[in-house]
C-alpha cells in the first residue's frame, strides 16, 4: 500500500499543486466530520482542485489507482454522504476553490459559475434568491434567480 500511496500523493500533486493536498491530522480534520459533528470518518487526503481539468487529473488518478472517491461542495449536508467512511481508503474532492462566476446576464436572470459559486453570487442577485441550479454542459451551472 505504501507505493500506491506514495504513487497517489505524486500524482495529486501532480494534478492540483502539492499545497492543495492537504494530509496532515489537523488539515483533513474538517474535511472528515460533517457540519453537525454526528458522522466522522478518515481519507487518505483532502484534494481541492481548482478547476475542471483539474478534477479530471484526479479522478483519472484515483481511477487507475482504484482510490475511492467522496465529493464534498461544502460540508452541509444531512445525511452524511459527503463524509468519508472510517476505513482511510478514500480521498476527499473538495470543491471549495471551484468559486468564480464567469457571467452574469441580468436580462435572462442567469448567472454561469463554477461549482461551488452560489456564495460568491449573491452580490450580483440584487437581493433575490437562487430558485433552481442546473448543471449544463461546457463546465459551467447555471443559477436561476428570481
């Protein structure tokens, strides 16, 4: 296990920047206690990739080295599905940095922004909330505001 491991940190390295992977006790700590503290589990690392082809280099990675998996946006959940189980086997794909909004079209109500943006976009809602998300194609959501 130790060369698959040592095979996985250089390529999320590799693919994120090594101050992206976060693996120290404190660090991933966050990361493996959902938002209410009622479910804790392990992972081998807390990987936050910037961008598309980012979460494409470690999925790949992941994949060819059968590593688990747990996507987490922001840690909110309810039910514990965006919490690592307490085996260690897996990584956790953090979105967090995946924040920019990239267009804003106020005629159509519409905002395209990266996954974890719905923050960032408030100010240009004008007080209105977001109704609906939606994933559409090309690496962009879509926030339909009212």
């Amino acid at each position: 296990m130790t060369d698959i491991r040592a095979t996985l940190r250089a390529r999320l390295d590799a693919a994120v920047g090594s101050a992206q992977v976060l693996t120290s006790e404190s660090d991933v700590l966050p990361y493996v206690t959902d938002w209410r503290g009622r479910f804790h589990g392990r992972a081998l690392a807390v990987v936050r990739p910037g961008g598309t082809d980012e979460v494409a280099a470690v999925v790949r990675a992941c994949s060819e080295l059968r590593v688990p998996i747990v996507t987490q946006g922001g840690n909110t959940g309810q039910c514990g599905g965006a919490t690592p189980d307490d085996q260690g086997n897996a990584i956790v794909l953090s979105l967090t940095r995946m924040n920019r909004v990239r267009a804003v079209d106020a005629d159509n109500a519409t905002i395209e922004a990266a996954a974890k943006a719905a923050e960032k976009a408030q100010p240009f809602l004008a007080g209105k909330a977001i109704k609906k998300i939606i994933i559409v194609p090309k690496k962009m959501v879509n926030l339909i505001v009212g």
